[in-house]
C-alpha cells in the first residue's frame, strides 16, 4: 500500500539515524573498493568487481527506502504474516532449487546474480513476530511464549538445512526481543551457563569439570546447612545433577558437529594449531589488523588487503581491512559509532507507541547487534569463525537490502508513532 507521507512525518524522521547508514554504506563500499580494487584509480562502476556491483545494490537500496518511505505504516503490521510466509516457502524452494555456494545450498542465482531467502527471512521473521506479540490481548506466556519461539525456531532450521550454521545462528538474536517483553532473565542465565559450561568441558575435559562441581557442590551445601537454608540446598543439587548430564553430554554434542566446526572452537580455545590449514584465514585477519598498528596504512594502501592475503576480505572479514588501513583509531572509532547506532535504536524502540513497534525496534537492534558483535569478534579471534557479514560493510545484495529493509522499516514506524492508534491490528 503506497501513499504520499505527511509533511511533518518526512521531518520526524530519525535524521540521526539515517546519518549513521550513510557514513556505514560509503565507508562500507571504500574498505570493498580495498579489498578488491588490484590497482589505485581503477574503474568504480566497474561490474565485473565486487565494488562496482556494491554500487549497485546502494543504488538499489535507496529506491527501497524511497518505497519503505512512501509505504502506509499500517502495510508492515497486516502484512505481517503473509511476507514471512512467503520467505517460508522461498527457504523450503531453495533446499530444492538452489544452488550450492560454499558447501551451503542457500542461493537462488538469476542470470549473474545470486540471492539469499535467508537473508530476508530475519526481516519476514522480525515482522511475524511482532505482529503477533503486537496483536491485542497476547501476552508472553504460556502458549504464546511456545508459538513465538516457534516463530523463530522454523526459519532457523530451515536454514540449518542449508547447512548454513552461522545464518541460521543469527536467529537466537531475538531471545533479546522476548527478554523484553517479559522473558525471565533466568532463561537467559542459563544459556549463557550452558555454553560457558560446554567450552569449558571442551578444553578441560568432563572428568576435571565434574570433579570441580563436585567440590564446589559440597562446599555450598555445607554452607547452606550451617545457615540452615534448605530451599538453597535442594537447587544446588538439582543445577549439580543436571550439570553433570551436560559435561557428560559435550563429548556426544561435539562430536556431532561437522569437522570444520569443531576445528574451529578447537583454534579458538588455543587446542589446536593450525595456520596453513584451518586456522588460516584467522591467522592472517590477525597479521592484517596488526599490520594497521595505531594510524594504519591508509585508504587503499594495506598491503594484506592489497595482496588479498585474507581469503573472503571483502566479505566475512571486512573488518581486518578497517584494521589494517585506519589503524586501532580507526576500528575504535568504528566500533564507538556502531554502538552508538545500536544505543539509538534502543532508545527509539522504547518510545514507540505501540506493541508492534517496539517489538519491531527491538528486532531490529538485535538483529544488529548479534551481527556486529559476532563478525568482529570473528575477525579478532575472540569467537569461532562464524559466516555472517557485518552490516552495510561486507559484500553483498541480499544482505545489504535486508538490513536496509529492516532499518527504514522501523524508522518509518518510529516517524508514524505520533499518528499510531493504541491498538493492534
């Protein structure tokens, strides 16, 4: 439903927010233009390059945004249902009709070009989703608790159909979105535990982990009976058991992971090395981001960058680029501005008006953050690598349009928020 926006809701528009995209997009096509550009001065609309194309899709992107802007706010809510249902049927199609790209069968390609559904099924995702915790009289609990983490639970596997692991991991993000609207953060305590516990059983091994809860098992029940505190006791027991069941489970959990991915935690948490083989690709993300030093080398000056030393720089390992081109000023200065951007997201989901779009905001900066805070602690070493990009920086269409999707989407709701009725649809 395409209409002409009032005047004064052109003027509400988050201008602060729309500055921040355009500084993420231009300086994101300049570090694409590095990584992939063989010579100074070579042709910036050339679409033979990943740069060129990356122009494109920009181009692209802001007749989307024109149409987000022009698009009756109310459309995103009613259609809620219908887009996610479409990117159902399009993440089914492509385990069918897909093409493979990097072990994982996740693309539809038309002519030269390729498209990822699961790219677009965080935003078709975002919107069911708030659609139905918007919609008046739900309430995050009991069943509808189990039917919105059904609402994310079925992209996400079907996306791990595709064996695409990191895609499909990007959906966990919206446990954020449920913490906020009324999540026991319990829940999230232990997953947090849950994942502390499994690396730690990875490197130390079940049998020291088990001895080690053991010990502190007996020390916190003794304590508990001398200050007679009963409650106390009996859920230290039950956490013990079911900590045991887990550190005797790990063995079973990682070895159902595929070889790749169990060399990777093993690289991360120092148990193997291997920089010729597995481990190449962050070892010389490492080499790059240290090469930058304070200051770095310069726009399109890196020398890892320039001898495409870091296989998928362009991509997944956008940043190492930042690194070694603007220096530890740089990517902190990088850094500070995308936390700024996910603050300001928050606060303007705070003030919206309605159920739907705060529920909407908040995917949105979730969706973000999970993807910003994985990609570049991916690239530094801190985390497993993991296969997603960093938002407006790392090649490609599909993910460019689905983020740029998602932010307008949501600023549109926020300069609509004046007009919104207290109701869901």
């Amino acid at each position: 439903m395409i209409r002409q926006p009032y005047a004064d809701e052109r003027i509400r528009i988050d201008w602060t927010t729309v500055m921040m995209y355009i500084i993420f997009i231009v300086f994101g096509a300049m570090n694409i233009y590095s990584a992939d550009s063989a010579t100074e001065g070579a042709f910036l609309f050339d679409l033979d390059k990943n740069y060129g194309k990356q122009i494109l899709w920009i181009g692209i992107c802001l007749v989307i945004i024109i149409l987000i802007l022009l698009t009756d706010p109310g459309f995103f809510n009613i259609s809620g249902f219908v887009i996610y249902g479409i990117i159902i049927f399009l993440l089914v199609a492509v385990l069918t009709t897909g093409s493979m790209v990097s072990a994982s069968k996740s693309w539809f390609k038309i002519g030269g070009f390729k498209l990822q559904p699961s790219e677009f099924a965080k935003y078709a995702t975002a919107l069911a989703l708030s659609r139905y915790l918007g919609t008046f009289g739900v309430k995050f609990e009991g069943k509808n608790r189990l039917i919105a983490f059904g609402i994310i639970l079925l992209p996400m596997i079907l996306t791990l159909l595709q064996n695409d692991t990191g895609s499909a991991l990007v959906f966990a993000c919206f446990i954020l979105v449920f913490y906020r609207e009324g999540l026991s953060g319990w829940w999230i305590l232990m997953g947090v535990y849950i994942a502390f516990l499994f690396v730690l059983t990875i490197y130390f091994g079940a049998k020291f982990i088990i001895s080690f809860l053991a010990i502190s098992t007996v020390v916190l029940i003794t304590v508990f009976v001398f200050r007679k505190i009963k409650k106390l006791i009996t859920i230290t027991l039950i956490v013990f058991a079911a900590s045991v069941i887990m550190a005797l489970s790990v063995d079973v959990a990682f070895a159902k992971l595929q070889a790749h991915q169990q060399n990777r935690i093993l690289l991360i948490l120092g148990k193997k090395v291997d920089n010729n083989g597995i481990g190449y690709n962050l070892n010389q993300s490492k080499i790059a981001i240290g090469a930058g030093q304070l200051t770095g080398s310069g726009f399109n000056k890196g020398t890892q960058t320039k001898m495409k030393m870091v296989p998928e720089q362009h991509t997944d390992f956008i940043f190492c680029t930042v690194g070694e081109e603007y220096g530890f000023i740089g990517s902190s200065a990088l850094v500070m501005l995308y936390l700024l951007f996910l603050g300001r997201l928050v606060y303007l989901a705070e003030r919206q008006k309605t159920a739907f779009s705060r529920v909407f905001g908040y995917c949105t900066a979730s969706v973000f953050f999970f993807h910003f805070f994985v990609n570049v602690g991916m690239t530094m070493g801190l985390i497993p690598v993991i296969g997603i990009p960093l938002p407006f920086f790392s090649y490609g269409g599909s993910s460019l349009f689905s983020f740029t999707m998602l932010l307008f989407t949501f600023l549109k709701l926020d300069a609509n928020r004046v007009n919104e009725m207290s109701r869901a649809f």
